[in-house]
C-alpha cells in the first residue's frame, strides 16, 4: 500500500478537529433523524479488548465506528494512537497485517484504539489479528472490527482463542419501533401513526432519512439495498434469479410453518437443498429470522419440524415482492397493502417477533396438531424452573387462552412494546 495510506484513512492525526468534517458524521449532523446507537455512550474498553460488532450492510456501522473516534477525541485520547481502516479493498490476510504492524510497531506499549471496517471481506483475517497479537504488538490497544456475514466473523472469531481479552460481540440492527420513537423527527406522531409508518419504512437508516426529508422512501433507496443483498451473495457464488425467488417466497409465505420443499412451490427453484442454503445465507447476511418450533422436552428448538421464516425489517418485504414482480413506487406499493388487514396482521406478527429476537437469546413459536393450537411466540424464563413467556400476536385484542400449562398473553400494536419491554 501507499506510505501515505495511514494518514488518508486518519485526517484527523494531524487535525483533531477533522473529524467533524468526515462525511459519514455530516449526513447526519443536526438532523432529526439523527440515530446513536446506545454503545458508542456505553461501550467500555480495555487494553487487550477485541470487539466485533455485527449486522446488516447499510445499517450504521461505519457511522458507529466514527462515532467511537469523535468519542476518543473529545475524551482527550491522542489522535496519532487511533486508526480506522476500511477492509473492503484489502485484498489479503497479509496486506491487513502488514498495516497493523506498521501502526503498532511505531506505538509499543502507548494506549491504541484500532477500527477495522467490514473485515468480513477479507480472506482469513483472523489470521492478521492473531499475527500482531502473538506479537504483543495488542496488548496495549482496543481493536473494534465490524462485519456483515455472521457465519464467517464467527468461525474466525473462534480462531482467536484467549485473544479477544473482555471484547465481545455486538449487534447493530435496523432501527426498533422503541428507536424510532426517540427520533426528534416524530416526536409529533401517534403512536398509531408511527406504528402505520414504521411497517411501511423499517428502521434502516436511508430509508429513515428520506423519509424524513422526502416524505417518501424513492425506488433508488429500495435499489441501493437490493443491490448490496446481491452484491453479498455473489461473494458466496448464490445465483442472482434463484436468490430473487427466495426472497420472494419468504415473503409469499410470512407467518406460515414452513417446510424446505413447501418454500420452493411454485417457484423454479427445484431443490430444498437450496432453499436451505439460500434461507442460511440470508441469515448468515442479518437479514432473515429463522423462527423454529419449541420442544417442551428438550426446552429448545424442534429442528425437524417446519419453522417460520420472517425478514429482519419491513424494508426487506418492499424488496421481496417488487424485485419479481417488477413493481415501481414501492413505497406507494407497501402503503396499499398494508390497508389489508390480513397483510397487514402478518407483517405486524413479523415485527413483533424481530423486536422479541433482539431482546432474548431464544425465541419460539409453538404448535400442537394434537392440541391445534399454536403461539406465536414463546420466550424461554431462562431460569429451568419457571415457565416460557407465552404470546399470540394480533391487531385488537382478542380471548386469552391456555397452552403448554400458561396462559397465552395477547400482543397488540398499542400493547406489544410494553409488555416485551417488562420481560
């Protein structure tokens, strides 16, 4: 690499103050849609620390990760010690530890805070990390990497054993209802309002942006992400038009139980066999939730039964449908489905779920052909003698009833942030 690539990719080593012009912080300086995600305030670090944030592509990472600097700097923390890179054109294992050397050599035993962006794209980067670590070039420095492929960044984590000090991995997803309430841009809607809203935009950052600037999310935003979603399969050899039909027979196929082979009816995919890569890669990329069934017996997932896909943000499902379909003005497309109250009920269902997953390790739906009964969502106590928390999702309020032994709570639009909130 250029000797002057260092300084290209940290202004702020001889300008403290640059920072505030880097354009990642720019868009969104003084905006009301303006988002910090609650670790850049909270995150503690220590010498030895290897953190991995993760999520999908186009949600905030990199913006968090120069949030973290503006932090550094406003903390006093001496701008030549701190080094952000973005791995995207970083073409080997070797190259990335060329340049972490280069950087820790010169700074043996100062305090350094290391950025590496999206280091997913790079070949065995653990190796890289592991190199300059065996080195003890590490010890004094806090490294924060950033990835949008769960499968590889934990594979490679893995191979960092005893290295990652108290570092831990982190998440960073779409915007929740619970966020996008505390936006200053709609401070001024309902509840019910915004609940409208959000199942048409999702939380991703552009789509909120331009909402909030636009009124209206453009088919250009909806392209950008359709395009990162095949840009990240190409990289794992996943065919464009197969990838296309799955996403929209997860769609098609929202709150159903869902068997491999039941996916690919009425698609040309022909092989379950596939279906199940392509449904893994989506979740591997942070965009798919796979919903499994619960087994009483074993208080976790019953693996052989038909599972629940749902995609992470209601953004996902406009991509869905329009991408086959060929549809234009998708957010004006979206708006007219959701006044179906069926459509409408299975997308809220999906919501719902998403914001459960994000606060509990597990979650479940459960059914009994036996019993006929199902529930949409079953959250384990996390203690082994207390029981699951049991809930049935709907747009009003309906009867309660009894499953596995408990009561069924109701889940409603103007009730669900609440009650999933207190658990």
């Amino acid at each position: 690499m250029d000797g002057d690539f260092l300084e290209i990719q940290n202004p702020w080593w001889k300008n403290p103050q640059a920072i505030l012009h880097d354009p990642h912080l720019l868009a969104i300086k003084d905006k009301s849609y303006r988002f910090t995600p609650e670790l850049v305030q909270t995150l503690g670090w220590g010498p030895g620390d290897i953190f991995i944030l993760r999520g999908p592509r186009q949600v905030g990472k990199t913006t968090t990760l120069k949030l973290l600097i503006q932090r550094l700097l406003h903390e006093s923390s001496d701008p030549e010690n701190i080094f952000y890179l973005s791995c995207e054109a970083i073409e080997s294992f070797r190259e990335l530890q060329n340049e972490l050397t280069r950087f820790l050599q010169k700074r043996k035993k100062k305090r350094t805070f290391i950025f590496l962006d999206e280091i997913s794209f790079v070949p065995s980067w653990q190796r890289a990390v592991l190199a300059v670590a065996n080195l003890g070039l590490t010890a004094a420095a806090t490294l924060v990497l950033t990835g949008s492929n769960a499968r590889d960044l934990k594979e490679s984590s893995e191979r960092l054993p005893g290295r990652r000090g108290k570092g831990k991995d982190l998440q960073l997803y779409p915007l929740s209802l619970w966020e996008l309430a505390k936006l200053p841009a709609f401070q001024d809607l309902s509840s019910h309002d915004l609940f409208d809203l959000y199942l048409q935009i999702g939380g991703f950052p552009r789509a909120v942006a331009e909402y909030v600037t636009l009124g209206t999310v453009t088919d250009d935003t909806y392209g950008v992400y359709r395009n990162w979603i095949v840009g990240d399969a190409s990289r794992y050899q996943l065919r464009q038009e197969t990838l296309k039909q799955m996403l929209f027979r997860i769609g098609e196929t929202l709150t159903s139980q869902i068997t491999w082979p039941k996916l690919i009816e009425n698609s040309p995919v022909r092989s379950h066999e596939t279906a199940l890569e392509y449904v893994e890669h989506l979740q591997d990329a942070f965009l798919c939730h796979i919903h499994y069934c619960y087994r009483p017996e074993t208080k976790g997932p019953a693996l052989q039964k038909a599972r629940k896909l749902y995609f992470v943000d209601p953004l996902l499902y406009g991509i869905a449908f329009s991408w086959r379909e060929g549809t234009s003005n998708v957010f004006r497309w979206m708006k007219s489905l959701l006044e179906e109250s069926e459509f409408r009920g299975k997308l809220f269902e999906s919501v719902a779920v998403n914001h459960a997953a994000r606060l509990h390790p597990q979650v479940y739906y459960w059914y009994s052909a036996k019993e006929k009964k199902e529930v949409d969502l079953l959250i384990p106590a996390g203690e082994p003698r207390r029981p699951p928390r049991l809930f049935e999702i709907k747009l009003a309020e309906t009867a309660s009833f009894r499953a596995l032994g408990e009561e069924v709570d109701i889940l409603t639009p103007g009730s669900f942030l609440e009650k999933l909130g207190k658990l």
